[in-house]
C-alpha cells in the first residue's frame, strides 16, 4: 500500500526530485491536516546496490503546528504567510480557511503565482485578489532553497498595505518613505513591463509571422483587384526609374515594350496644360516629400486624351534635386468619372442658368427645425452672397427677410403645405442690393412635404421672383383707372363743346363741333403714343398748325419757338382745344385767312407759370377791340381758366391779335422744367 504513493512513485526514478513534498493529507484516525516532506534512502546496509531505492525517509507537518508558526512571523493582523507547493497546492497558511478543506486548498491553475511558479521563477511579486479567500492582496513569493518544490508565500491586504503605510508615515520620514514606495512601485512596474514585453514580443512574433504569410497569400488577389479597379502599382528611384514596372502601366502610358519607364518618358505623355504643374508637384515632393494626390491628363500616340488620379507618398531628395529620392503610389484610369462629372457639371450648369434666366430659387427645410438648404441661385435671388452669408441660410434668417406684413400669410402656407401636402403663396422680401440697401421684391412659393420616416418630414419647394409681374399688374390697374378717368374728362369736354356751340346754323353747329371734335382726337392720339405720360407742347402746336407750317414760296406761314415742355394728359387735351380755336379764329378772321398773314407762337416757363404767346401779323387791320366777344374767345378763357387755373390776356393790336395763355406750371406740366426766357 505504501508502494503506491505519492512520494514511492516521485522518488523511486533514478530521475528524481532532491526531496517531495506531499499534498495535504487529513489522518483517518486522528483527523489531523498534515503534509509530507520525504528524501530517498540508499546505501542503508540492507543490501542493495549503490544507488538502488531503499525506501523513503518522511517526516510529517501537522498543519496545527505548522500554521501557528507562520502566524507567529507575521508583523501585520492582515498578514498572510503560507507554503505552497510548486502546483499551486496550499501546503501551510498562517490563516485558517473556514470555507476550504485544508486538503483542497489550491491557487486555481489560472493563479500568476502558479505561472510564476511552473516557469520556475525564484521570487516574484503579485498582486490580485486571492482566488482562496477573495481579499485582493500583495503578495511575494520565494523559492526555499535551491531544488524544493516549495515557495514561501507572504500576503498582505492592499487596503492594509496602504492604511500601515498613511498611519506610520510622518513628516520628517515623508520624503524617505515616498521614495521607498516609488522605487518598489517602478521595480514591481519594471518586472510586469518585463514580463508583458516578453509576452507582447512572443505575441508579436506569432503575428508577424501570420501576417507575412498572409500577405504572401493576398499579393496575387491584390495585383487582380488593382488590375479589375484599373489601379496600377508603381514605384520611382531617385534618378525617376520606375522598378518593378507591370505591363499595365505601360499600357496606361503607352510606352513601348523596348522604351525604359522613367520620369522623361512618362513627363513626355503628360499633357501640355498639365504638365507644369505636374513638373511643380515633383519639385515640391522634392523638397518636403510626404503624402500627394493629383489628377492630370495624359495623351496618347492617337491623339486621345486620358485622365490619370496619382496618389502614394515620397520621400524628399538631397538639396537641389529635382526629383524625390523615392516615390512609391498607384495610378488609377478616372477618364469615365470625369466625363460622368463634366455631364453633370454642364446639367448643373444649364439648369443654374435657366433657373436664372427664370428667376426660379430651390430649397429645402426639415419641418419644425431651423435646418435649411438653399441653392445657389436662392442665394442670388436674396441678394446674398453663397461663400460669405451661409450663417443667414436658417429658417429663422430667411424669415427675417420677409416684408414684416406677409409673414403670416407665409407662415399660414408653409403650414398649410405641411397639413395639405402642397400649397402655394406670395409674399414679399427685403432683398439686399449690392450697395447694402434693399428693395423689395415679390416672390412666388410653391412647396410639397414628405416624409422622411423616423418621424422626419422634408419640405421641398421653388420660390419665383414674380416681381415684374406683380408690377406689371399695378400698372396695368393704374393705368384701368386713368383711362377710366381720361374718358370721363373727354366726354366732359365734348358735352362743354356742345353746350358752348351756336345752334342757329345746322351746317356752322356741324363744322364747328367737326372741328373741336378733331382737335380732342389729335390730343388723344399723341396722348395715346406716350401711353398718357404726356406729350411735347411743340407737337401738340405743329398737330394744329399743319398746314402753316410747310414752306411754301415765302417761307412757313406759322413759325413756332419755344423750349422742351412735356404737357400733363390732362392739360394737353384742354391746350388743344383751346389751341384748336385760336386756330381757327386766325383761319376766319385774322392772319391765317389772307396769304401774306403771319402766325408765331412762342412760350417759356417763368414765375411758376407756362407764358405762350400767340401773335399774328400781316393779316386784315384792326381797327379797335370788337365790341362784344365771340364764341372761340368765351371758349379759350373757359378753357384756361376753368380746367388749367390760369388766365388768357386778349390784345388787339392794329397789325393783328396778341393773345397771352398763362398757365401755372403744376397744372400743366409733368415735371418742371429749368426756367428761361
């Protein structure tokens, strides 16, 4: 029975420990813990060979007495010291377990001190929560002696650790004891940063070799992917050699098979527009190296045109070169991307400027946020400058610029778009002019919702500058309401020229409203031409004097002679008939009615009044002033005092009539003009 334990079975090899060490034992008869220390015995007389196995020495350690002892070298209550064995198995602990069996009692096989131990490490320092009792400890550990498969254990409870070390610590030893500590900290670091360099380099070792083989395996799948991505490897010496050249990158430059790959033969490819700057790029990377990514173009032998994206990294060269020492990067074919963005770039183009030419903005706003995007033509539409004023692209700030009394017409749109799914308004802004004033503009909003999901809704809209249609609609009304107006002043004026007409003759009454009739048409339609902004006073003359006005064998019968004065709608209708009957008058009765009779007109502005004279000469003697006044003269005064407020001066003169029309200017006049003789 004896044979067949532990210590027979360790120490009977001629390969043998200098002495073993048991597990704990509990005796059956006297339920005492113990543990064995046993040497092999030889050359005892009995017999044997030297050398042979004759059988064990043991002594045994009750752990009763054993565990007392080792209590009695503690210094601290929290002190624990033990013996275990090189396995893990707690031999000897100056703190009885409760929970634990002495004989179960181990270190746990993922235990550091168990590690340190089976590396055979003499002495090692741990610190961990103890996987015997659960108390997180410091401990050290030693081999005792040199070949026994036992190390001596001392623990103590960190917590005790640093309340022993604020209780004892003082201030004339602070500084001795702050150091101690610190040396010890950075030896305990030293030995874990030892200890973890060596795993991190074993580790590293382990994946360094992965990864090498790995790479190896991925090369071939690498060349297949830059090659299916039209990605092409490259490398450059200093002296622009490329190394390791595929048959693809010549193929990208299309340089001959029996042509060297070097920097002049692929700088001879570039082309001309480009190649400046590709020549400025290498002399940078020269100089700094680094990281570099470009686009350029490159022409082939036929004529076509090739775009390139290089990128890679580059070492710098020695002072003065012209080249980097080395570049190492790829090449990739982009010539069906640009040509995908040069469309895009041209669709954008085109509908910037029809937007433009249409006066029509696009935009975007998450509904209830102030986050808003606005297209560059929105930009354009307020006045405002899309590199500089993106602070103003927020809901908030684009309803700062809406006329103050539309916002809530606005606000009442963009809410029904919300609940509706569309809606449409016009409202009008502050746009800013170029200047930094305003004006105002009228805009037209159209806009639909979506949604998003996640409860998100988007709001999409067009906003048209309807500005000039607006204007043109007030105009339009404006001008409704003149012409309605202008129509009552003419049937005004028709309604006085019958009242004031002779009814005695038929045919005089005819000729004479003909006439009157004539000369408001002649008003109306030089009034029509101005669109009723008025008409030149020398027009309206000329319109009445015709006939008087060609050359003939002595020269014009009626001279005109007077400044640029623009008449109102209103006065030139009431100058014209009175100009009408002065005319006729002259025609009857005064200068206009024998050939060597003579009719000038002539006018200026002074005093705040419009002072046309109308002179004639030549005509029949005037003996004195007719004894009572005719009809066209009732009809002039009528007409200048009663519908211009002014008044019209009658002078008979031998030679022919003066007549003297003054006018104030506000009655007639569009605008004043500058006053002279």
């Amino acid at each position: 029975m004896l044979a067949a334990r532990e210590f027979n079975q360790a120490l009977r090899p001629d390969e043998r420990p200098w002495a073993h060490i048991s597990p704990v034992y509990v005796g059956r008869d006297t339920g005492r813990a113990f543990f064995a220390v046993t040497r092999r015995r030889e050359g005892s007389g009995n017999g044997l060979p030297p050398g042979a196995y004759d059988g064990v020495i043991n002594a045994s350690m009750f752990l009763d007495r054993v565990n007392p002892t080792l209590a009695a070298l503690a210094t601290d209550p929290s002190d624990v010291i033990s013996l275990v064995r090189s396995d893990g198995r707690l031999l000897a602990r100056s703190a009885e377990l409760a929970s634990v069996p002495p004989d179960a009692a181990t270190l746990g096989a993922g235990s550091p001190m168990t590690a340190a131990m089976a590396r055979g490490e003499e002495r090692a320092t741990i610190s961990r929560r103890s996987s015997v009792d659960g108390v997180e400890r410091v401990a050290a550990l030693r081999r005792v002696g040199v070949d026994w498969p036992v190390y001596a254990v001392a623990a103590r409870a960190r917590s005790a650790i640093v309340s022993g070390w604020r209780k004892a610590m003082a201030p004339q030893a602070a500084l001795a004891m702050a150091a101690t500590l610190l040396l010890l900290g950075l030896s305990h670091a030293v030995l874990r940063r030892e200890r973890r360099l060596a795993d991190a380099n074993l580790d590293l070792e382990r994946r360094v070799a992965e990864r090498t083989q790995a790479l190896a395996a991925s090369e071939a799948k690498l060349r297949r992917a830059q090659d299916a991505a039209g990605a092409v490897a490259f490398e450059v010496s200093a002296v622009g050699l490329a190394t390791d050249v595929p048959d693809v990158f010549r193929a990208l430059y299309a340089i001959p098979p029996g042509r060297s790959v070097d920097y002049a033969a692929v700088l001879a490819r570039v082309h001309p527009d480009d190649r400046a700057r590709f020549e400025a790029d290498h002399r940078q990377l020269a100089r700094s190296g680094g990281r570099f990514r470009s686009e350029f173009r490159v022409v082939l032998p036929d004529g076509s045109v090739r775009w390139l994206l290089t990128s890679g990294e580059a070492e710098p060269g020695p002072p003065g070169a012209a080249l980097p020492s080395r570049i190492v990067g790829v090449n990739i074919d982009v010539t069906a991307r640009k040509a995908v963005e040069d469309a895009l770039l041209e669709s954008e183009h085109f509908l910037q400027l029809a937007q433009q030419a249409a006066g029509v903005a696009a935009w975007s706003w998450t509904v209830g946020t102030d986050r808003v995007t606005w297209s560059r033509s929105m930009f354009e539409l307020l006045g405002l400058d899309p590199d500089t004023d993106t602070k103003a692209m927020t809901y908030d700030g684009f309803m700062a610029m809406v006329v103050a009394e539309d916002r809530d017409s606005l606000t009442r749109g963009l809410e029904a778009c919300s609940r509706d799914g569309s809606a449409s308004v016009e409202f009008r802004i502050n746009r800013r002019t170029p200047c930094g004033g305003h004006e105002e503009r009228w805009l037209l909003c159209r806009a639909s919702v979506r949604d998003q999901g996640a409860g998100s809704r988007v709001m999409f809209g067009i906003d048209i500058d309807i500005t000039e249609r607006r204007r043109a609609e007030e105009r339009q009304e404006l001008l409704l309401r003149e012409v309605d107006h202008r129509a009552k002043n003419a049937l005004a004026v028709v309604k006085a020229a019958l009242r004031l007409t002779p009814k005695e003759d038929a045919r005089s009454f005819s000729d004479a409203i003909e006439g009157r009739i004539d000369a408001l048409a002649r008003a109306q339609s030089l009034l029509a031409e101005t669109r009723w902004g008025g008409t030149d006073l020398r027009k309206l003359l000329e319109g009445s004097l015709a006939p008087f006005l060609i050359d003939g064998t002595d020269g014009p019968r009626a001279l005109l002679d007077g400044p640029e004065v623009k008449l109102s709608g209103s006065a030139t209708q009431s100058l014209s008939m009175a100009i009408h009957e002065l005319a006729t008058n002259a025609t009857k009765y005064g200068a206009l009615s024998c050939p060597s009779g003579q009719l000038a007109v002539t006018w200026h502005v002074a005093g705040g009044e419009l002072r046309l004279l109308w002179r004639e000469s030549g005509g029949p003697r005037i003996e004195a002033a007719p004894g009572k006044r005719g009809f066209g003269s009732r009809v002039v005064d009528s007409t200048i005092r009663n519908q211009l407020g002014g008044r019209a001066k009658w002078q008979w003169d031998a030679d022919g009539l003066a007549v003297h029309l003054l006018v104030p200017v506000g009655r007639v006049l569009t605008r004043e003009p500058a006053t002279g003789l």
